[in-house]
C-alpha cells in the first residue's frame, strides 16, 4: 500500500506540473532550440555521458541493480 500510495502522489505531481509548466505561447516550445543553437544541450549530454562513465568506472552500480531484493 506504501508503494501505491507513493507512486499515486507522484502520478498526480506529474499531471500538475504537465499543467503548470505547459507552454503559454507558441514561442515556448521553441526553448530546446535555443539550447541546441548555444551549445548547452550538447554539453549536458556530454556532461551526463562522462558522469555514468565515471559512475561505472569507480564500480558504482546502476539504478537497477540498486534494489534490495
């Protein structure tokens, strides 16, 4: 019940934030563009890539293999 009522929450955070953060004008949905153009996107996923390179190399485990069970 723990479990469902956790994912049940976050479920409905999603649907509010979906609301709340969806694009006002039509130039909103434009702002991954302008990551793109600048560079900054690219650079995230590289920033990320070299992250779970890192992780993998100092012998961390995946989020899957995190689970107890």
């Amino acid at each position: 019940m723990l479990c469902f009522r956790g994912l049940t929450d976050y479920l409905y955070l999603l649907a509010d934030w979906k609301v709340r953060y969806a694009p006002k004008t039509p130039d909103d949905r434009f702002v991954l563009y302008e990551l793109m153009k600048d560079g900054k996107l690219t650079f995230l996923q590289d920033y990320t890539a070299r992250k779970k390179k890192e992780d993998m190399s100092y012998g961390r485990r995946k989020d899957a293999d995190l689970s107890p069970w």
